[in-house]
C-alpha cells in the first residue's frame, strides 16, 4: 500500500466519526475542498461509494461502514502503540536526592514509593533524613520536603501534603499518678518530653491555639530528644507527655495504648511542602515524582475536605 493511500483511509475515518468535511478538515489541519478531493479518489480506486454526501452532512455507505469496522480498530491499535512508544522514548531517568524531616519521609514520602518505582523502575530515590534546614544547592539534593513556613521565598514550592494536626498524649500508666490537664498551662506540673532542635539547639516550644489566639508553652521534664520517634516510645512507656503529630498518634489511642488530652487547643496547619531550585527545566525524574507527589496530595486534601 502506497503512504498516500495510508493517508487517505486515515481521513476516511476521521470523516465518518466527524460526519462534516468542515470539521474534519479542521482536525487534519487542511482545506475541506483538498479533503474532499482525497475521499474522491480513494472512492476512485476502491470503485466503491463509501460516503453519502448532503448539504447538511456526511454519512457512511453501507460499503463505507463495513470498512471502517475494520479501519477504526485497526487505527486504534496504531495510536495505542505510538502513544507507548512516545511514553518509552520520554521515560524519565536518573536519581533523585531528597532531604526530608522523618515524619515527611514516613507519612508522605515512603506510602508512595512503591507505586511510584513500579511506574519509573529507571529512577532511583535517595531520601536523608534532617530535621533542620537544608542548603539543598550548596549540599547537591534535588529537592527538600519542609513546611511551608520554613521553605525559602526564592524556592519553587509545591504542596505535597495534607493539613497536619498536633497532639498532645500521655499513657494510662502516667495518668494512673497524675492528673489530666485541663489547660495547657496545667502542662507546668507535669513531666514532659522535649524536643530540641538539632540545628539551633533551643528547645520547642508547644504550640496551642484557642478561639483563633495562638500562643507556646515552655514546658519540662527529665527528657530530651531530637528524634519524635524515640519521644513516641517514651511516652508510650509512660515516661511523660508528648506533643507530637496527630496521625503518628491516632492509631494507638484508638487502641487504648495513648490517652489523647487537650484537643481543643491544638492547632492545625498547612502540611509539607516539596521545594527545589528555580530552574529552567526541571529534571525529569524530580518532576516526574513532583507530579505523583501532587496527585497524591489533592486527593488527600480531597478527601480531608469531605471529613
């Protein structure tokens, strides 16, 4: 078969589902009288009427409709084929490196990896864990998974997270010898479990919030740690109470093991941010996970907003 002959039983079927030389030859980006011409000819050369043409519309012969059975699916498996061969061709490759909190990195990040290299198997992730600020340029990652109010303003920024939640959580054991808390600053006479930043060295301060107030709590115990991992454990082991992240929390007071205090005053807020350098191109594989990340993220948010 001559490649203009190809071309012509193309039109054809663009033709048929159209039903309009106008509209046809608009999609195949030429002049409806050249169209027009090129259905002649293939009826020509077929000795055949394919199209029934009115002032109004263009239908299918009898002829015409046998043959575009064969032509529409014939023509689907070709696009079906070139679009996976475009998808082959634009494969993204390489590595990817990521700094990330360790909450970011659980909660977010490592939930979609699995879907994520199942559908890349040619990139890697590297993922290291830091719970301060990053220079992500000067130390060569890709990209940094923050909040959004510690992500700097001459970064690209994409939300990549639901609104997170604190908590503040005791065990029964500890609250079997002390009181509950009515109010955060009832925390004054209660053993709590620290959490110092690695980078500056200060202590966090507690955040609350009551009728759109914001205001800290500075409190103390016999603890300190710089990992919300090992103060999870501590609490659990009934060493004091913690303020940490309500989804690293939910499970275990569901199931008795935390008793959850304060609620009312604990704030929520915008989740994590992924950040990278403003490029003119983005790597592909950055963007590529960029693109699940934010998937990911408006279906949560999709469906926090529907709790």
């Amino acid at each position: 078969m001559k490649r203009d002959e190809l071309n012509d039983l193309a039109a054809f079927v663009v033709v048929a589902d159209e039903m309009s030389f106008t509209r046809a030859a608009a999609k195949l980006e030429m002049s409806p009288s050249a169209l027009s011409h090129a259905m002649k000819a293939l009826e020509d050369r077929l000795g055949l009427r394919l199209l029934a043409r009115t002032t109004r519309r263009v239908s299918t012969t009898e002829a015409g409709e046998r043959l575009l059975r064969t032509l529409r699916p014939a023509f689907e498996d070709i696009n079906a084929e070139l679009a996976a061969l475009y998808e082959l061709r634009d494969k993204p490759a390489g590595n990817v490196r990521i700094t990330t909190p360790r909450h970011a990195a659980t909660s977010v990040l490592c939930p979609m990896l699995p879907g994520f290299l199942g559908a890349y198997p040619d990139i890697g992730v590297e993922i290291t864990i830091n719970e301060g600020l990053t220079n992500i340029v000067e130390s060569r990652y890709d990209a940094g998974i923050r909040l959004g109010e510690k992500v700097a303003k001459d970064m690209i920024a994409v939300r990549i997270g639901p609104d997170l939640r604190t908590a503040v959580v005791g065990s029964p054991a500890y609250f079997a010898n002390h009181p509950i808390p009515n109010t955060p600053q009832d925390l004054a006479s209660h053993r709590c479990i620290n959490y110092r930043f690695a980078t500056s060295g200060r202590l966090y301060a507690w955040e609350f919030e009551k009728e759109g107030r914001s205001f800290q709590v500075r409190v103390d115990g016999s603890l300190i740690f710089n990992d919300g991992d090992l103060i999870l454990a501590a609490a659990l082991a009934g060493q004091g109470i913690a303020y940490l992240y309500e989804d690293q929390i939910a499970d275990l007071v569901a199931e008795g093991q935390l008793i959850r205090i304060l609620a009312q005053w604990c704030p929520t807020f915008p989740g994590y941010y992924l950040y990278h350098p403003n490029r003119r191109q983005t790597p592909p594989a950055l963007a590529a996970l960029i693109h699940v990340l934010r998937l990911k993220s408006a279906r949560e948010q999709t469906a926090q907003a529907g709790m």
